[in-house]
C-alpha cells in the first residue's frame, strides 16, 4: 500500500512539476495585481500545485458519480488511486494567466453579500479563445479562494465541445462536457468527484 501510495504521489507529482514549468506566473500566489490593466490576473495552474501541495498525504476519499447521457455510474475511490492527469489537465488547459493570453478577456469583479465572498470574472472577447469565461470566487474574511468555476469551448468541422469546469476546495471537483458532432447523436458526459 505504501509503494502504491509512493507511486501515485510521485506520479502526479512530476505531472504537477511539469505544470510549474509551463505556468507563466512566476510568484507562488496564484491571485496577483496585474499592474498594466490594473486588475487581478488568476493562475489556474499556480493554483493546481497550491493545492496539491496543501493536500499532499491526505487520507481523502471521494465518491465518483459518471453519467453519460442517460446512465448514471458511481463508485468510490482514493487519492492514491485516482488518475489525476485527466483532470489537472482540464483545469490546467483552461488557465488564461499568461500575459498574451489575459489580453484576451474582459474582467470585472463584484461582491455577494449572501456568501459574503468577491467574485472575479473574465470573459473571452472572442468565441476562438479555448477558456470562453473563468470565475474565481474568493472568501472575503479569509482571503482564499472557494471555488473556480469555468467554461471552454472547442469547435472543429466534426464536432463542437463545450465544457464547464467546477472546483469547490475539498468538496467537489466536476467536469461537464457536451458534444455535438456534425454526424452521430450529441453526447453529454458529466464526471463528478464527492469528497467523502
């Protein structure tokens, strides 16, 4: 168990150093002042290895709910188990932060009152942009950051995709995606992570 433990955290782990070497935030907080536009510029990435760093040696279990179209699948499992590398791999694709790609957006931010917590936005100025809109919702008496929330889209000549992405810091992790092919029938796929 222990070997199987070792492996599976060295294993994301590289995945995971990998990924620092490809984020463009050079600063380990992933929320930064983006002086120029004088707004804050959010690395999904930065946030990933944060993350897994916090996390590292839990013991966390999580019920894993698939449904594809109309079947729906559960099933439980581990950190130590889990094939993190599909699922960092959507987050990570859907980070906006490097600074060619943020020009890109739009960015507003605005409080709510009801979950006490401030709300980050950025919206894709044009429909070619992968990351069409990144919401990053943040805990205003601690300052950290309670959920992301995104949506990308992918158009081909065979197939359009759309997905939304959400995280919820140790309780949810879900990954929605709809498909719509020029032939065949339009496939709807939506992969749920519980925190146990």
């Amino acid at each position: 168990m222990v070997n199987k433990s070792l492996k599976s955290f060295l294993s994301v782990g590289a995945f995971c150093a990998a990924l620092l070497s490809m984020a463009s935030c050079k600063e380990d907080d992933p929320l930064r002042k983006f002086e120029s536009n004088n707004y804050y510029n959010f690395s999904l990435k930065q946030f990933i290895l944060d993350q897994w760093t916090t996390h590292a040696g839990e013991p966390i279990s999580f019920r894993k709910i698939v449904r594809i179209n109309d079947k729906t699948d559960t099933s439980y499992t581990n950190v130590d188990v889990l094939d993190w590398r599909p699922i960092v791999k959507e987050f990570a694709d859907a980070d906006i932060s490097d600074s060619e790609t943020i020009r890109r957006y739009t960015f507003s931010q605005f409080d709510d009152d009801y979950t006490q917590s401030h709300n980050l936005l950025y919206k894709a100025i044009s429909k070619k942009q992968h990351t069409q809109q990144l919401l990053v919702t943040v805990d205003n008496r601690t300052g950290k950051v309670t959920g992301i929330f995104a949506e990308t889209l992918e158009k081909t000549f065979w197939n359009e995709r759309e997905q939304k992405l959400v995280y919820l810091p140790m309780n949810t992790i879900q990954i929605q995606q709809y498909d719509k092919p020029l032939m065949g029938s339009k496939k709807e796929m939506v992969i749920t992570y519980q925190v146990k």
